[in-house]
C-alpha cells in the first residue's frame, strides 16, 4: 500500500503502489503500461486524474516531439507521459503541505517554473529559464508536467501547489478541466494590457484558445469583439461565446471585414490564435496605429513579416507561452461565476484506456470535435459520450 515517508494519506481515498500510464514511445506511438504511483515533495500534492482534456500540442509532442524536452533531448521512447489539461482530486500532501486538503477537487496550470532564476521571479514562470532542466546534476527543480514531466495521460500525478487552481463543486470535470484553455486566452489579454473594456478585440482562429478567447474578452468588457476563421460551425460557437461579429474568411478578405465591421478604422488589439503563415501580416493590419497584437499560435515555417508595417505605426507584437502570471485563476473565477459556457467547446468523452480513439477524433476532427476528454473512470468502456 502506497505510504511513502512524510506524505500525507487518508483511508478514504487509497491510493495504489502502481497506476495505468500511457507512455510515448516512437512518434505517433502510445503504450499503456503500469508505472509506479509519484510521490509528491515538499510544495507538491499528489493529485488523482479524474479528467484530461487534448490539446493541439499533445498532438504536436506525441507526433513530432517539440516542446516537450524530457532528459535535454526529445520524449520518444524515454518512459514519458504526455497530457497536461487535466483536473482531479487531491488525494496526498507533500511535507509541509497544509495549502491543500486531501479530497479537495481542483484543475492545474501546467508551469511550475524552477522559481529561483530572473523570469520566475517576475511572474513569468512559463518562460522560465530552467525549462526542461530537472534531470541529473542540471536539476533545478522545473516541472512542465506533460512537457518537461510526466503528464496526465494516467492515474495519478505529482503537481506543485502554485499550479493547482481550487474548483467548485458545481464545476464538472469535463468544464474544469478548459480552465487552463481559458487561462492561455486570460493571459494573452493579460499581456496585452488587460484593460479591455470598450475597446475592440480581433480574435483570429475558432481553436480552442481562440473560442475562449473571445469568451474572456468578451467577459473583460471589450466591443466589438470579432472572431475570424474559416469554418462555420466554429465561428457559430464563437458567436455563443460572446462575439459580436464572425467573418468566414473563405469568404470575405479579413482586413477588409474586420475594418467594414469596426467603422472603417483598425481595431485596438489583436489575438492570434490560427497559426496561419499569413495570420502575423494580417494581424498587423488589423490594428490601429500604436494597437497590439498577441501572438498564441505559430506556424510550422519561418514566415515574412512585413516589418515597415509594423513600424511606421508603432505596433506591439507580443508572444506568449502557456498560461503565465496565473492567468488560470482569473479564468476560473469567470467561469465559476458562470460569465461564460466553456462546455460549448466539450465535443466528446472518452475513457481512459481509450486515448488512441480520443487522440483520432482530436486529430481528423471526427464529428466536428473541438475538445476531446478522457477520463479514468465514469465513462463506460469503449463507449465515448457526446457532450450534451
Ligand atoms: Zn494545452
Ligand atoms: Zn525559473
């Protein structure tokens, strides 16, 4: 029975010496095996994995390996579990751990930044220095789970308590476990100034991120909020989210539709969420003179910019990693007071044994999925469930 020195258990959620695990092994390859049950340090919980949502860079890390960096190198064949946004229930403390209480339901942020070089002590512990150094005689402690860590593709995970964000009871699993989605779309505004209100927003790409994005600026104040993308059903959610205007661009030219939809002018700040070649050229132009634009996505290439553009009208692009200066708390409180439906995203549930059909249907966007979930339990076998 699992009772490591100085960890806090309690009888009413026991806790297994050994856990179900999917394992990347070569690219495009997972393996469910047995792992041992972590054990959680001083500052971390252990935290049982009730639900695990799939992200496009699951997708990038399982099929091609970046940004994942497990041992300096890449995460193939190295034991690694890939998965990052997921919730559960704390079901053990680490020495010293009194922040948290065992059976408390909570979500995760995924950086736990090494807290000691320059970024981590500004706040910007998703650009930590140490990224990816956790290993050998380079330890210094960081923890990306799912990235420079094992993830969430199993039963039980070690989480620091800086990444955990308390949920309420009211909050499903499937719901909580898009608070990390939301908290990457809170912190791009975050970085964009945050002070949205009445002033107008471009979200460009229904992801995810970008449907979420619309949702928190619509819930920060901003208008208009426009939302651009090429697929109807998407832009649809995005119009349930909060956005006051959609444009197909397979239909209309971007710039054009968004300045028409603006009174003639450019809009003040911009949130990229495509990834498409083009998207940073389009965004530039987007914008008034001195606007903003934040980058969430990226092409796979190396891409021209029109610099003079930017330039002569004094335009800020911002890059953004993960969800940094716990953005994710600022989310959950919007979704916890109910200012947005983040399940409007929730296509499809899985379970957990499951994940190479979840990862399919993420993948080919079978049945038009958005966000793909699996869970460990609650699902019946090999039966996926349809969001409502
Ligand atoms: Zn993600
Ligand atoms: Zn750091």
């Amino acid at each position: 029975m699992y009772a490591p020195t100085g960890v806090k258990t309690s009888t009413d959620y026991p806790i297994p010496d050994t856990m179900k695990a999917w394992v990347l092994g070569d690219p495009g390859e997972l393996l469910f095996r047995d792992k041992p049950v972590p054990v959680p340090k001083k500052a971390e919980v252990l935290v049982r994995i009730d639900a695990v949502a799939i992200c496009a860079t699951d997708l990038e890390i399982i099929y091609h390996g970046p940004p994942a960096l497990i041992l300096g190198g890449m995460p193939h064949n190295k034991n690694f579990t890939p998965g990052h946004e997921y919730m559960g229930t704390v079901v053990a403390l680490g020495p010293g751990v009194d922040e948290y209480r065992i059976g408390q339901r909570v979500t995760v942020e995924i950086h736990a930044g090494c807290g000691q070089c320059k970024r981590c002590r500004e706040g910007m512990y998703t650009a930590c220095h140490n990224y990816g150094l956790n290993y050998g005689d380079v330890d210094k402690g960081h923890r990306a789970n799912g990235f420079t860590t094992d993830g969430g593709f199993c039963e039980y995970q070690v989480n620091n308590i800086n990444t955990l964000v308390a949920i309420p009871d009211a909050m499903s699993d499937e719901e909580a476990t898009l608070v990390v989605t939301a908290g990457t779309a809170m912190y791009g505004l975050t970085e964009l100034g945050g002070l949205v209100a009445g002033e107008s927003v471009v979200v460009t790409g229904p992801g995810p991120i970008g449907l979420l994005g619309v949702a928190v600026a619509r819930a920060l104040g901003a208008h208009p909020v426009i939302l651009t993308g090429t697929r109807d059903n998407r832009l649809k959610i995005g119009r349930e989210l909060g956005a006051d205007h959609v444009v197909n661009v397979r239909r209309e030219d971007a710039v054009a539709a968004v300045r028409r939809l603006n009174g003639g002018k450019g809009v003040d700040y911009v949130l990229e969420c495509s990834g498409a070649p083009n998207a940073v050229n389009e965004a530039v132009r987007m914008v008034n003179r001195g606007g903003k634009v934040c980058l969430a996505a990226f092409p796979h290439e190396e891409t021209p910019v029109d610099i003079a553009e930017i330039v002569r009208n004094n335009i800020y692009v911002y890059g953004i990693r993960g969800e940094g200066k716990s953005a994710t708390h600022r989310a959950e409180a919007f979704m916890s007071q109910k200012r947005f439906d983040a399940t409007k995203i929730h296509t499809h549930t899985f379970p957990l044994d499951d994940l190479p059909t979840a990862i399919r249907y993420a993948k080919d966007r079978v049945e038009d999925a958005i966000k793909v979930v699996v869970k460990a339990r609650g699902v019946s076998a090999a039966h996926k469930v349809a969001a409502e």
